[in-house]
C-alpha cells in the first residue's frame, strides 16, 4: 500500500493552507447570524485547540482544524450549533487523532464547548 502511496503522491503538487480564522470568517459566520462576541470566541477555542495540534509531536501542522467545520447551514441556537459540529463533526475526528490517548480527545473537546 505504502508503494502505490508513493507513486500517486509523486505525481501531484502539494500546496500548504493553514487554517485562516480572520475577518473573513468571522464577516461570514456574521452574516449567516452569529453574533460578533460568540464568532470571537469560536475562533479563540479553535486557535488553541490548533497550537495543541500543531505542538503535539505526532500530529504537527497538516492536522489542524480549519474553517470548513464552520460553513454548514446556522439555525437556532449559535451554541447549539457550534456543540453539534463539535459533538458530531470535531470531536470524532479528534478521537482519531489521539486514539492512543482517549483522555487527551475529551480534553480537548470539553475545552471547545462553551
């Protein structure tokens, strides 16, 4: 598996995005009706959920957490919602991350909710 790994990757440009929490995002999350203290305070958890990613010696930067969470339709609560992409969509994915280290996902994910 490792080989055909190799000989697809070889074949394509690889182009590093790091993850943007700016006032673009924090206009878009806006103007979809999330207030401007509640954007802040998103973009506050997931910055240092992404300096522990980043950090962390078997993860690094290519494991960060980037705005795409966030672009699914907002009705409702803006908590509710956030806990919801953080339940269903954050938290999983950090299990993953650190399947060897269950404590340190729920650490993490208790630290995201509001």
């Amino acid at each position: 598996l490792a080989i055909v790994d190799y000989a697809l990757r070889r074949r394509f440009r690889f182009i590093t995005l790091e993850p943007c929490f700016n006032v673009k995002f924090s206009t878009f999350l806006h103007d979809r009706g999330l207030t401007l203290d509640f954007v802040q305070e998103i973009k506050s958890r997931i910055n240092l959920l992404n300096i522990r990613i980043r950090e962390d010696k078997n993860l690094g930067p290519g494991f960060q957490i980037g705005h795409s969470y966030f672009c699914i339709e907002f009705r409702g609560s803006e908590r509710k919602w956030f806990e919801d992409i953080v339940k269903y969509e954050i938290g999983p994915l950090l299990e993953e991350y650190w399947f060897d280290d269950l404590d340190k996902a729920e650490n993490a994910v208790s630290r995201l909710m509001p």
